[in-house]
C-alpha cells in the first residue's frame, strides 16, 4: 500500500505538524543516503525453523561459543582472555560488532548509531572502572575515592538545550515561562527523587543504583513496578505540564515508552541511580565523538582473532556432554557446526525460542515476558551547521531536543572535539513508544519516507536543514531495547532467565530489564564468571 506525504508525516509526527510542513513543501533537491545496517531478511531465517544438517567435516571443536557480539558478548570475551581463557569463539549476525553501541566513521569525525554516553561510575562498581582504568580514561580519584575522569572524555559545555516554539532555550527542563505552580511542582518533584536516593534497606542497600543487581529487592522499592510512572506521578499530585514531559522525555529516552507505559520503579531509577547523595548532581556523562562505540570497538581489539562477523547461529542443541551450535556463514552459505562444552547465549532473550531445540517446543513461561521496541537512527552529515534564527537563542550543545516532537531530537558528533564551525554531524533518534505496530510501521517505509521523515522534523528548528543536509543514513531497530513496562521488573522473568539452563548461560542486558551499557557489561562478566568457576 502506498501512503502519501501527509499519511506518513501524521503517522510519525502528528497531524498538526504534517499539515504545516505539506504546506511548505519538500525541496527539489533531497540528499543522498541509504538505509544501512541490520539485515532484515537475514533476521528472519530464524523464524524459519530450517531442518540443517552439518557434514561430518564441517564440525569443529570449541570449549566456549559466545553467541551474540553486543556489548554482553563482547565484555563476557574480554572477561575470558583477561582471565587467561582463550578457547572461545564469539558469533555476530552483523557485519559490524557492538549491537546498539556500534558506530560509524566519516572522512573527518566518528559519531554512534546507538547509545552514546556513560555516566562516569560510582566508586563501587569496580569491575566497570576497571575496563575506564584500562582505556586509559581515568585521571585519578577524589577525596572520597570517587573516580575522576580527564577532562577531553567528559561531556563538554553546553551540554543539553531545547526547542520550544520557535526558540532555543538551555536545559532538558523547560524553565523559561514557567509558572509558580510549575516551580512548586518542581521544587517537591526533586524531594520526592532526594527521598528515593537516600532511602535504603535492612541491609544497606540503595532502591536504585548500577547495575540493576546491587538494587534492593525490599518491596516498599519494589511496589513501584506495579504502576506505571504516569500512576505515580498522578497518585502525587504532579500535573504541571512541564514536568510531565520532562518526564515522559526520560522515558521515551531510556526506554523507548511513554510515561503511561513505563513502569513507575523504572521511571524513578532514571532520576535516582545516578545521583550519590541528595542535593548533588546526577554523575557526570563519559562520551564520544562515536558514542559507546569507544567502548565496544575496545572490546572488540582485545578478542578481535576469536570474532566470527557475518554468522547467524541456527539452533543450539544442548546434550549430555556439553552444547551444539549450528550456524550458517552469511557470505559463503555454509552451514557448520562447533562442539562445545559450554555456550554464552549473548542475543536478545525473545531469539531464544527459535534457536534454542528445547525452546522451540516448549519455551519457558518468562521468554514471552521479554518485549522490545523498535527504534530508527539518522545520521545526517552537514556542510555546515544550521545558524540560530535569533541571536538570543541557546547555542548549538551535545544534545538538542525537540519539545514538540515524538522524537528526541538530536546529538553534534564534533561537539566533544570543540569543532564548533564549519561540517558536522547530527545523529537524530526516534524512538517508537511501545506501538503495537511500530516495527511494521517502521519496517514498511523506505529509506527516502523515513528521510523526510528526519528533516521535516528537524525542519521546524532548522529551517535549512535541507539544503544543508549533503546525505542521510538511516538505521532501523526493530529490537532496539527491552521494555520496562509495569509488572516486568520485579515479576520474576528476569531472575528465571538469568539461570543457566543445561549448559547454556545467558548475558544480555535484558536480564537487567533496562537497556544500558552498564547492565550489558555486567550480564556479560557475570556469565564469564559462571564459566570460569
């Protein structure tokens, strides 16, 4: 079925604003690009449940497989060879590693097609600094032993600004107009967040810290997965508009949910897990031109000769003596076959029931828990940046939000450099929000749809966001992250999929139930360890 200009732009990004920006009309002349990245058709062969059979001379033998090359698999491999383990292969279905995290490179700056910071971490997560002591990012600890990162790695200023009705303004939270009941709502909003980063359990425990694990699990912390953050915000007597998008932005920025989806313990940990004490700042964010593909393409350098890119494991047959791994080499088709003693199941939880034999029959009651949504990813490469349309407008930050777009707006690949004129980058996220039909909506356009799409979008701060737009690259998740909508978290899904089953051990951020680098990173040491033991 073929949609017009208006159809699409109403889907993505209202009525309202689909009927101004057809009134405009599209320029002549539209930039290049190309949809890039997953390979949907590939994806799909698992569903296919194929019958494969391996020759006798196409098997070999392997101690580990590490099945999924995102940020758990690659931190489970480097887990491994630190602890002198090398006989191990990590398989990726891409031709690139990093899952979310990965990036790309232009001729003069690199800039992320996923997530693209780190909030720096607290003193306790050891193993995590651990990795930022050996990237050589660390420049030291404070008096309370807290890590100090050097300087050129931390998120330079102006970090954050936003559009609002035809201006820029500075910061995520719209203070400009703000009315007494807005600034009261604020004002006890964040006393509501100070009780929460300072509230502990029995056992000392914070509700909300990284890694999800080292949360407490009391359950005055706990009934909070129970409603969604919009109940919550309700049940306190919020309304002030403002802060219920600031809100539903955390939400929609994290989570890829809205407010009304996103469970109230998940809404509360993207305010509180950050921040030490109350009355302090949320840690300071860690990042790159290329976003969190620093860190992977790190990982990748330290195991890069165990890396098998190009490979879509078929079906895992756990046996008595250890666990088979069929899977087809994308680029020669050849179907083969590893011998292992032991398999890291690193993928999404939900492919677990088409790869795994025993869960093709009889997939275990918490696999259909696990939902994930679907995301897009622009990369659009400028001549030149756009100029303010008023001199009194915020300039140009690391992260730039739209307030009245679904999307979230954009990230400057050259702002971390201190490269503030002349060509530049801007990667533009839109996340789905948990629609029913978001990935087929998402999947059933094309790359010049979802292109006007971005610059339409864009249009209304940027009014010469087309012309300077030379091309436009796009990148679909139709799994980008899990949901942590009410009832997920605490239920008990995640526990049961964290434990091995025969020989198999699982490491994905899933299992965290929120899509972070951190969670990644821990899901994939902690199934390292579970090997090493």
């Amino acid at each position: 079925m073929n949609f017009t200009r208006r159809e699409i732009l109403s889907a993505f990004l209202g009525l309202p604003f689909a009927l101004a920006a057809c009134k405009s009309n599209t320029p002549s002349e539209f930039p290049d690009g190309e949809i890039v990245g997953a390979n949907v058709d590939v994806g799909h062969i698992l569903r296919e449940n194929r019958n494969v059979e391996v020759l006798t001379n196409n098997w070999e033998t392997v101690k580990v497989a590490i099945v999924g090359g995102g940020a758990a698999g690659l931190s489970a491999a480097w887990k491994l060879r630190k602890e002198n383990f090398d006989d191990f292969v990590l398989l990726e279905l891409e031709s690139a590693i990093g899952g979310t995290s990965r990036s790309g490179k232009s001729d003069f700056i690199g800039y992320p097609w996923g997530a693209h910071y780190l909030p720096v971490p607290f003193k306790e997560n050891v193993a995590l600094i651990s990795l930022l002591d050996e990237m050589s990012l660390v420049e030291g600890r404070d008096e309370n032993g807290e890590l100090q990162i050097k300087e050129q790695f931390v998120c330079r200023e102006p970090e954050e600004r936003v559009f609002y009705k035809g201006r820029w303004y500075e910061g995520l939270y719209l203070t400009v107009g703000a009315s007494e009941t807005d600034k009261r709502q604020l004002a006890e909003f964040q006393r509501q967040i100070d009780f929460w980063v300072n509230w502990r359990d029995a056992q000392g425990r914070r509700a909300f810290v990284l890694p999800v694990a080292n949360c407490s699990n009391d359950a005055e912390a706990t009934a909070l997965d129970k409603i969604s953050f919009a109940d919550w915000l309700r049940q306190k007597g919020f309304d002030s508009p403002r802060l219920l998008w600031y809100s539903d932005y955390a939400c929609r920025d994290d989570y890829g949910l809205s407010l009304e989806q996103t469970s109230a313990w998940a809404g509360l940990f993207y305010f509180c897990s950050r921040v030490r004490k109350s009355g302090a700042e949320s840690q300071t964010f860690i990042t790159f031109p290329e976003g969190n593909g620093r860190f992977v393409n790190f990982l990748h350098e330290k195991i890069k000769d165990k890396t098998r890119l190009k490979i879509i494991a078929l079906e895992i047959v756990p046996h008595e003596k250890g666990v088979d791994v069929v899977y087809l080499n994308i680029e020669t088709n050849e179907i083969k076959g590893l011998h292992c003693e032991k398999i890291i199941f690193a993928a999404p939880i939900f492919t677990s029931k088409y790869l795994i034999r025993d869960f093709k029959t009889d997939a275990p009651a918490f696999v259909k828990e696990f939902e994930h949504n679907a995301w897009f990813v622009a990369n659009l490469f400028l001549r030149d940046r756009p100029k303010n349309q008023f001199a009194k407008d915020f300039p140009l930050a690391w992260d730039n939000v739209l307030y009245e777009s679904p999307s979230l707006g954009y990230v400057n690949a050259t702002h971390q450099k201190g490269i503030d004129y002349g060509k530049t980058i801007f990667t533009y996220y839109f996340p789905m929000c948990g629609e029913s039909d978001g990935r087929a909506k998402l999947f059933g356009l094309g790359w010049r749809d979802l292109a006007d799409v971005v610059l339409s979008d864009l249009q209304a701060a940027h009014k010469d966001i087309f012309q300077l737009t030379e091309r436009i690259d796009i990148m679909r998740w139709g799994h980008a992250m899990i949901s942590p909508r009410k009832d997920f978290l605490w239920s008990g899904a995640r526990e049961n999929a964290s434990k091995p089953f025969r020989n198999i051990h699982f490491a994905h951020s899933d299992l965290s139930g929120i899509a972070l680098f951190e969670e990644a990173f821990y899901q994939g040491l902690r199934a390292a360890n579970e090997i090493l033991k």
